[in-house]
C-alpha cells in the first residue's frame, strides 16, 4: 500500500484490514492530530473513526459501496 493510494481514497467509505487482522470501516480522511511543538498537522496519518495509522500499517484496504454503507 502507498500514500497515493490511499490519497485517491480520501472521503469514501472504506473497510481497512491492519497487519494485527484488526478490520475497521468508516470514512477515510487525514487525521486531525497536531503536533503542538510544530503546529502542524502529522503528515503520514490517516484516520477511520477514532483510529489514527499509518500507510505501513494497512493490510487491506477497499471501498464500501454506498448501498452497503
């Protein structure tokens, strides 16, 4: 899996499958973590729900269709 990947994918409805088996689904957007030293947002994370990752962090990933959504 690649940034740009998951790029493409920003806002739709995902199924995210991590390394550990863990599967969540939501809408996949940036996460909203700053970091307070810089004042930044931290580049590499994605968010799904309350779940913060990182790109290398993803088994799987695919859209939800909306009808199962």
């Amino acid at each position: 899996m690649k940034k740009a990947e998951l790029m493409e994918l920003l806002g739709y409805p995902v199924e995210v499958t991590f390394l550990d088996g863990k599967v969540i689904t939501g809408r996949l957007g940036y996460t909203e973590r700053f970091s307070g030293k810089y004042n930044y947002r931290r580049p590499k994370y994605f968010t799904v729900q309350n779940y913060d990752f990182l790109v290398s962090h993803i088994k799987n990933i695919k859209v939800i269709h909306t009808s199962q959504w």
